[in-house]
C-alpha cells in the first residue's frame, strides 16, 4: 500500500524530529564532555606547577627535614655564617602560589586554597624581612668594608672589631638569627604561620587532590537523556525500516 504525499511528508518529518533532537543531544553532550576533559587537564597542570613551586620552596623550609630549632644557645659559634654581611640569600618566584586564589579552578581546589595562602603569606613575610635586613647592611658602606676587610684576613683569628663594627656584626647576626629560626622555623616551632609548618601543610594538600583527582560524575539525569536520544535514533531507523517495506 503505497503512502500518500501528506502520509510521506508527516512521517519524514517525524523522522527528522527524533533524529534532530538525538542531535542535538549527543552534540550538547560531546561539548560538555570535551569542556570538563579540557577543565581536568587545565588543572592537572596547575597542580603540577603548584608541585614544581613547592619543590623550589622545600629547599628554603627544610622540608626534608624538622627544620631550624626553637633556639641555639650560641648562635655565633654554631652558624658563624650568619654574621657575615657579604652572605646572600636569594630569592625564589612562585606566582601560583601568590595567585591561587584568582585561578579559575579556584572551587576545585577549595580544600587546598587555605594552606597554599597561609605558604603564601609566610614566604611574602620572609622576604619582606629579608628586604629589611638588605637595606640594613647595604646602608652602612664604611662598615661593611672594614668588617669583610677584616674577616678576609682573620685566617681563623678571632677578629678585632671596633665598638661600632660589633654592633653592626651583632645586629647582622640577630636578623639571621630571626630570618633562620623564626620566619623559616622548624617543626617545634610555636609560629604556625613559620615557612616550615605553612609548607609541610601546603605540600600535604596538594599532593591529595593530585593523587585522588577524578573528573566529576554526570547526574544521572545526563545519562536518562542520554539513554533516551539513543532510543530515538533507533526508533527513527526502524521506522524507516518499516517505510522501506512498504514500497
């Protein structure tokens, strides 16, 4: 029995109707899949710079260590090198560290922001320090001539500091000594905000989402239309099956 013009015409569009939605689901879907495939690799190169940047800090906080003690009883003697004016400390750049907080994947990483902040904040308050300390040392040319004069050719002798020289020295030794034993700290001290107990929490917080980091579930609703298209598609072919037969 052949089919009439407006019969032929209603059922093709019927056809197209299920085949265009299926469509049009399967393409929404694909671009959701793709956008959340791109957004899980986006992040996963965050966390590794975070782990790169926190590798460079490690170095700093003695974080393969318990880091500096509370105290020393005789600074001088044990970290001589800390009352030299001419010993350096350079710094480190780490912009997502300082950034965390503007990235886009910021609601992913809600469970480590606090603890890559409170790192931030410790490394900005070390080098702020240190800013201080620089200025200081570099202030007083005269100084700091005559004193590395001095330690030059000291040659193990104990050195014959003027007044003003010892307590330029002194003073250099006690910015170390804050430098060393408070901002950077160690695991007994009672600064939590210290470079050493910022860090090891920061690197513990990290390492998690790295190691557990799984792209998110779709609702089960996704999968319903999802269940739904396709059997639109198969119903349209047998549908066409049966038209075929027709003729």
């Amino acid at each position: 029995m052949a089919a009439t013009l407006s019969e032929s015409a209603a059922f093709w569009a019927s056809i197209a109707t299920l085949w265009g939605a299926a469509a049009a689901w399967f393409t929404y879907f694909g671009t959701v899949w793709r956008s959340r495939k791109d957004r899980d690799s986006a992040l996963r190169t965050l966390l590794s710079g975070l782990n790169a940047e926190l590798a460079v800090v490690n170095d700093w906080a003695g974080g393969s260590g318990s880091g500096y003690p509370n105290q020393m009883e005789n600074i001088q003697q044990e970290q001589p090198g800390w009352f030299v004016p001419s010993r350096l400390i350079f710094s480190f750049q780490c912009p997502l560290i300082h950034g965390l907080t503007n990235s886009p994947y910021i609601r992913e990483l809600q469970p480590v922001v606090s603890d890559v902040v409170a790192l931030s904040r410790s490394i900005t308050k070390l080098f702020d320090y240190y800013g201080e300390y620089r200025i200081y040392v570099t202030s007083q040319p005269v100084l700091y001539d005559s004193v590395m004069r001095k330690i030059a050719g000291a040659q193990g002798v104990p050195l014959a500091l003027t007044h003003e020289e010892g307590i330029y020295v002194q003073q250099i030794g006690s910015f170390k000594g804050q430098i060393h034993l408070q901002l950077i700290g160690g695991a007994a001290s009672a600064d939590a905000l210290c470079l050493h107990k910022t860090y090891c929490a920061a690197r513990d917080s990290v390492s998690a989402p790295e190691r557990n980091l799984k792209p998110p579930a779709f609702p089960i609703w996704y999968w319903a239309v999802h269940l739904t298209a396709g059997a639109a598609v198969v119903k349209g072919v047998a549908l066409v099956g049966h038209w075929a037969a027709w003729f």
